[in-house]
C-alpha cells in the first residue's frame, strides 16, 4: 500500500468523555488525517485497512482483552513499526503506573501522553509518528525492489549455471553462493574459506593465478581466469572465474565481486583437440620425403613460372626473372626454417644422447653418423636460406683484395694442378660492404664451379672493378663493386643458363652437387643488396659476377676474441620458444650443463615471468613466435629488468630494419658446446 490518506490516517480510540472529538479535531486542524473507533475490534479492522499511528486511551484497553492487537503487532512484517500513542491520566505514566508499563511492553513502539494534554503536545507526537511511518513505507519499497532485483539476478546465475562469490579485503574473508562451491566440489552446506580456495588451485596453476589477482588488485581492471582445482575427492576440473573490484567512497578497495562457472566439459574437449592436432604434427614426413617434397614442389613451381611466354626485352626478362626468384625464394625459406626447427631438435638430442650412452664404440659411431647426417642436413638449410635471402649476415667494410689475397692458398689447393688461377684486383678499390666469411664461401663454391667446367683443365680469372649503374631491374642507381669468377670451360646453352640460379637445378652427375652453389651465391648477392649477373656461352666459358655495394666507412680490423671464461656458477635462465620439440630439448641441454630452468611458451608468457618476483640471471629467447617477437620481447624485459642478459636465437635473419638491437645472437640450429660459450660469455 502507498503512502497516502488511509496509510498515514491517526485512529483514535478513547470511547469515553469528549477525548476522541477533541483528538480528532486537533489533528484534522493540523493538516492529518484522523478518525474515531468505537471500539478495540473497530480499531483493529481500520489498522490492517491502513494506519499511520494510533491514539488510544488507557481505560479503552485496560480491561480489554489485547491478544488479537498483539498477535497484529508481532505479526509487522521487518519494515513496520506501528506507532501507538497511549492517553493517560495525570500521573498513570509507565514510571507511576505498572499497568501503563505493562501494556507499553506489550504494544511495543508507544507514546505516553498525560491528561490533560497541550494541543501542540499531541500535534508534536502525531506529526513525528506519522514523518516515522512514511520512512517505513519507503524502506518497504527499497526491500521490495531489493528482492526483485534479487531474484532476477539470481534467475540469471542460475540460468548461466554461475556461482556468485565475494572477497573481501584486506581480511581475505570470503563469501560463496551453493553453485560456487559445487564448481570446486564443495558441500553447499559446509564452509569454504579463501583458504580452502587456495589449496584447491593446482599446483602448476596457482602463479599464475596469483599473478593475475595481483595484477587486478594493483592496477585495477576486471581479473578474468581459467585454471585447474582439485576437488576433495582428487578428480581434476577447470574454473573459469571473473571478478572486478568494489571500491569504498575514500577510494580504497573493498573487495572483489564476482562470478565461477565449471568449464570441465569445454577444457577436456579443447585439450583432446589439442592433443589431436599434436599427434598428427608428429605423423610429419620422414626427412627424406621432406626434401623430395621440397625439390618437386619448388620444381613444379618453376615449371609453372617459366612455361604460353615469348623472348621479350631483356628488362622484362630481368624483371621476371628476379619475381620468381623472389617467390621460390619465399617459399624455400619457409621450408627451410622448419626443416631448421627439426634440424635443432635432433641435433640438441644427439648431442646429450652422445654424452649420456655406455661406452660402446659401435653405438658412438651410429651417433657420430646421425650428428653428421644432421650437421649436412643443416647446411643444406643454410644454402637454402642464402638463397632466400634470409641467412644471418654480418655486413662490414671490407677490402676485398686482402680478402681474396688471403684466400689463394685455400684456393689453389681446392682447385688442384689442372687449373691456373689469375688475379686482377687494382689497387686502391673502395671497400665493399660485405659478410666476409660468406663471401669468402661464395667465391670457392664459383672457383670450384668453375674447375668442374674444365675437366681436362684451363685458365680460372678473379678480378673486381668499380661500377656505376643508373638503375637496372636488380640493382637501385649508384656505385658499386663488381667481383667476376670467369673460367675457360665448357660453358652453358641459353636454357641451361637462364634455370642456373634455381634450387637444386644441376647439370652435374647424382651425388656430385646439391644444385645449391649458384642459388647460395645469387641469395648472398641480392642480401647484401646487390646481384649476380651470369653470362655463358657453349664451349667459350662461363662468367658469374657479384654486384657488392660499396661501404661507407673504412675497413675496420677485427679486434682478437678473448677465451670465454668458464662459468662457475649455476644460473637461472628463462627460456622462451612456442615449439615444443625445441624447448625439450634446449632445456634438456641447459639443465644438462647445470642450469635452472624456467619455459615460457610465447612473450606474454615470459613477460609475466619477468614482472614478478623470480630471480633470473638471463634468457635465452627465440625470434619468430605468435603474438610478441623475440626483439619486442627483449626491448618489454628492458623496461622491467634493464640488466637482465638476453640472447636471441634465430634460425634466418627475419630481422625488420631499424629493429635491431644490441643483442647476441646464437644462429640455429646449434650444438650444446655453442649454446654453453655464449652462455659463458654473457654470464661471465
């Protein structure tokens, strides 16, 4: 019922004399409502119709029997707090009078008020019962409209099979609705403390929750989570828990509010996918149908590219030719970074299987000849890569007539008596901008092409000269060096030449050459951001020239590198990869050679690690994963830890420009004895 003339009226019942009219035209004059009851059953039946308070006079009810009024007053609902204002004779106050005493103990919320009365006195003690009884009909509003929104959130957890929990803070008391604690296997009737929240958390997972709630606490936001607890009966189920804070009006926090849902059904289905599609990675090809796959798919490609074309301009036959290249190129150093990833696997096992079998020399042998089928494997990746152009390089100002003056005795003794090898190298030449170990590679797999041409012997010449170019299809406007390797042999028709560069292409008997030389060399060139031009002709010989740009600074000596020194300390090491295989056996060679070792299977991962409490003394990180690089991850673990050691592991150089910082890198796939000297380098 509102508030409103029944609700608030005064009924007053005093039967005798001229009490009644009296109160009542009191009350009416002051703007209230009032009406007169004949007698106790009257009274009654107008309360429950709807009342403010009641005026009643002592020797109405003295003898009357009070039990219905009584039942009708301890019967209020929680709001109500029926006001009663007792009339009394001069000195029948509750102090004088028992009887007065005892019916206001019985009637609860009463007021006394002695005859004869002043007119504002009653006035006064109607106004503020009636100012009390409307604060009652709001509080019955708000818990009406309480119990409603109540009920339709509860109908909504139930509905989304939601349990309900606060924590409040900083007592860590913590309060769980029945389908809380049935998600954590608990008796909806029995306690659940924060405490017994804690300890059901599985192991594996309580950092990470704990990072996560304190990540919330400190900095705010929702915290949202899904992580393993274990029921009182052992079996394992999974929770997913959100929460966000409350705050008090000083601004500090109260607690957390918030909400669990059992999602055991949906983890176990993800898991079994997971694990699904982790058994049938593991069905992968052997290696040798990899790199048959590899030849027939960048085969069919190049068929593909150089099939319905007529002899165009030699621009557009440049500019064709360097497309596909790019995309065999693309395509090959995918491959290639995977075959690297297995490469790195094997070879971290072979090594610590090689340290850890009996002393048995035959078993060392088939070991041996695993490692070295493994380290030919690599190679054979590292040619790849050359050719596509995303090999690890280390470009410096170089002379190149010391460079090659410093190769003739390597190369007269791979070239043997049949051929003669002559120079042509002007001094001061600027320097080139160059890898020099791989170019130093370069130049004897083209001397040795060049020795396989002659068979029955002849002339090998080596000369470089500058070079200017105003823009070819290859090549941007500008200086550069031109490194020639030209031969007297046999040479090459206008087909044989045009597929030379490509990958695995070779004129050479089965088992002479892995077709990768030229690709190698023509992957180096544009790399290093040149080219590599061939010109051929059938029994006149065959010229394959570098295109090196040239440096910008002077030739730098390289200073002596000082022996590592040894390690004598254990150190703890973060170790970031998202492949499985790899982060097996790389953790397996670092625990072997007496190190901590804490995974982290992505960035955000390690990122996490990094911002909490563990100690570290260095991470070892790879480049390419999902979500966050190894360089964003290393440049993140400088803003948290500046003097935490970082060394990046890579399998190509998939490095962007203007990217690169000053880390150490370790090129994979390496062997333990490399992994442990640049550990002991950074840890020295």
């Amino acid at each position: 019922m509102k508030a409103g003339p029944s609700s608030e009226r005064a009924l007053i019942l005093a039967p005798k004399g001229r009490d009644a009219a009296v109160a009542s035209a009191l009350i009416r004059e002051a703007g209230y409502h009032a009406q007169a009851c004949e007698d106790l059953p009257a009274l009654l039946s107008e309360i429950e119709v709807g009342a403010g308070l009641a005026v009643i006079a002592d020797e109405a009810i003295k003898t009357a029997d009070l039990r219905s009024l009584v039942n009708w007053l301890s019967d209020q609902p929680a709001w109500s707090d029926f006001p009663i204002v007792l009339l009394t004779h001069q000195g029948g106050g509750p102090e004088r009078n028992p009887d007065a005493a005892r019916i206001g103990q019985a009637l609860g919320n009463v007021t006394f008020l002695e005859r004869p009365f002043h007119p504002t006195t009653l006035v006064s003690i109607v106004g503020s019962a009636v100012r009390g009884r409307r604060r009652q009909y709001e509080a019955r509003a708000i818990l009406a409209d309480l119990t409603e929104s109540g009920e339709l959130l509860q109908t909504a957890l139930t509905a989304g099979q939601l349990g309900a929990w606060e924590l409040h803070l900083p007592e860590l008391v913590f309060e769980a609705s029945a389908a809380c604690k049935s998600a954590f296997g608990r008796d909806v009737e029995g306690p659940f403390t924060y405490q017994d929240l804690v300890r059901a958390i599985h192991p594996d997972d309580r950092a990470r929750r704990e990072a996560s709630i304190t990540r919330t606490l400190e900095q705010g936001g929702d915290y949202n989570i899904e992580y393993r607890n274990i029921w009182p009966d052992g079996s394992l189920h999974w929770v997913d828990v959100r929460g966000r804070p409350v705050y008090r009006p000083d601004g500090s926090l109260k607690s957390l509010v918030g909400v669990c849902s059992d999602i055991t059904a949906r983890k176990t289905a993800e898991i079994e996918r997971e694990n699904l599609l982790a058994q049938l990675a593991a069905e992968r090809t052997a290696l040798a149908e990899l790199t048959s796959t590899l030849e027939q798919r960048v085969e069919q490609r190049t068929a593909d590219l150089i099939k319905a074309v007529t002899a165009r301009e030699k621009a557009q036959e440049q500019l064709r030719q360097a497309q596909k290249m790019e995309t065999i190129g693309q395509l090959t150093g995918g491959v290639a970074h995977d075959f690297n990833n297995l490469l790195m696997a094997v070879m971290g096992n072979l090594d610590l299987l090689r340290k850890r079998i009996p002393d048995d020399p035959r078993l060392h042998r088939l070991v041996d000849g695993a490692i070295q089928g493994a380290e030919r494997g690599a190679s054979l990746t590292q040619r790849l890569l050359a050719f596509a152009r995303q090999q690890d390089l280390r470009a410096v100002s170089v002379d190149l007539r010391a460079l090659i003056e410093g190769m003739v005795d390597l190369l007269q003794r791979s070239l043997g008596p049949r051929a003669e090898l002559r120079l042509d190298i002007p001094r001061g030449l600027p320097p080139a901008r160059i890898d020099a170990n791989q170019l130093e590679l370069a130049i004897l797999n083209l001397a040795i092409n060049a020795r396989d041409a002659m068979p029955d012997g002849g002339r090998i010449y080596i000369s470089v000269a500058e070079y200017q170019t105003t823009g070819e299809v290859a090549l941007g406007p500008g200086r550069y060096l031109k490194l020639s390797v030209a031969d007297t042999g046999s040479g090459m028709s206008p087909e044989i030449l045009k597929r030379a560069i490509e990958p695995f292409f070779s004129t050479k008997q089965v088992g002479k050459g892995t077709g990768l030389g030229l690709s190698m060399v023509h992957g180096l060139a544009v790399q290093l951001g040149g080219a590599l031009q061939m010109t051929s002709a059938v029994g006149k010989g065959t010229s394959a020239t570098l295109v090196l740009p040239i440096a910008t600074v002077a030739p730098v000596a390289e200073s002596p590198v000082l022996p590592a020194e040894k390690l004598k300390r254990k150190a703890v090491i973060l170790f970031v990869d998202d492949d499985p295989l790899i982060a097996m056996s790389t953790t397996e060679m670092l625990e072997d050679l007496g190190h901590q070792v804490i995974g982290a299977d992505c960035g955000q991962h390690a990122l996490d690690i990094l911002k909490s409490e563990q100690p570290l003394d260095l991470m070892v990180t790879d480049h390419m994963m999902p979500g966050m690089t190894g360089l964003e991850l290393a440049a993140a673990s400088r803003k948290v830890r500046p003097k935490l050691p970082v060394l990046l592991a890579t399998g190509y150089a998939e490095l962007p420009d203007g990217a690169q910082l000053d880390l150490p890198r370790l090129a994979k796939p390496y062997h333990q004895d490399q992994l442990r000297d640049q550990l002991d380098q950074l840890l020295a």
